[in-house]
C-alpha cells in the first residue's frame, strides 16, 4: 500500500483525462483527449495509490513536453481534490523534472496559476515571451490567449548547450528567445510589425 510515482500506462489514460478535463472544465487548465495522451504515454507520469490487493487508484498526472533541445515544457498537472495536500503535486513534479534531466533538457518550464507552488520548487518566474516556443505551439489556441492569467515559470537544471544567435528583443534576455521564434508570434499576438533589423 502506498503513494506510488511511476509512468503512465493505458489503463491509467482514462482516469488521468478525466481528471484533467474536470478543472478544465472550471477554466483551470486546458483539456486533453484521451487519443492525445495515448499517443504520448511515456512522457507522462501518474501518482497511484495502491491498496493491499494490488489495486491502484489514480491521484494525479503529468506529462512532459519537448519545446526546445534545451527546453521541456511541464503541462497537465492535477491532482485529484480528495488527495490534495498530501504533496501529490509536488512529487509529480519532482518526477517529471528528474525526467527532464534524464532526456537531457537544460531546462524546464510551466504555465501556472500557482506560481508559489512552482517557486517553493525551485523555479523562477520569468517573462512568458522568454518561452515563446510554448506560446507558439500551444497557447495562440486557446480561448484566453489574449486575456491569460497564468505566471510562466523556469527551472534550470543546467546551461543550455545552444546560445542564442541573431538579435533579441531588448526587454527579454533569457537565452532561449530567439528572434525567428518570436517575431512571428509577436506579430501574430499584437498586430504590430516589427522592423526586420530587430531594432
């Protein structure tokens, strides 16, 4: 018996949807389908609760995405409501961060609106255009794009290979934020061209 960290499996895909898609529901997160985590099972992790026949029941998910060589985007973390402050969230967190190093990411980052939780964790909060790969891919889709309340935050685990090259936008200097990744973005999200030069 016992609270259990370990990778998703299929049986586990259901539930770990159903729980997502339950604070999606409340605006909390962005829902999942259950063909999309199917297809990404080993980037996800799930928190199990076993009882003394082998059973399991699941508390909490998440799952790890590649943005970068260097970047990895931490999504999907919920925790069910009945198993909350019992550190679930935190040792998923843990998990998946411990995943990260093993896959060889330099850094991993998330969008929340629990900024402390992630800084009691070790990560930073930083400007959400220093990981304009995420905004990019993900974010432009959702229906509070232009009105989000969420903090992005950053941890890193070590320094990234790959320096940035080529001009940045003088009010960001994090070395993920390069100016092909997000000046289309920037052009997409605020309607303003910019000046080729970057200046």
């Amino acid at each position: 018996m016992g609270l259990v960290i370990r990778t998703a499996r299929s049986e586990d895909a259901a539930a770990a949807v159903a729980l997502i898609n339950g604070y999606a529901d409340r605006d909390l997160m962005l829902p999942r389908r259950l063909e999309d985590v199917m297809k990404t099972l080993p980037n996800w992790l799930v928190a199990v609760e076993r009882d003394g026949e082998g059973g399991e029941t699941v508390l909490g998910c998440g799952a790890l995405a590649a943005l970068t060589p260097d970047l990895a985007e931490l999504r999907s973390l919920a925790v069910h409501a009945d198993a909350q402050g019992r550190g679930v969230g935190s040792l998923l967190v843990a998990g998946l961060v411990s995943l990260a190093g093993d896959r060889d990411f330099a850094q991993v980052c998330a969008l929340t609106l629990r900024e402390a939780f992630f800084n009691h964790l070790g990560f930073d909060i930083v400007d959400r255009w220093s990981i304009s790969p995420k905004l990019w891919q993900e974010c432009i889709y959702c229906p509070k794009f232009d009105r989000c309340d969420e903090v992005a935050v950053l941890r890193t685990l070590r320094l990234p290979a790959r320096a940035a090259s080529g001009p940045t936008w003088p009010r960001v200097g994090h070395p993920l934020l390069k100016w092909p990744a997000w000046q289309p973005l920037r052009l997409a999200y605020c309607c303003q061209p910019l000046p080729l030069d970057g200046k």
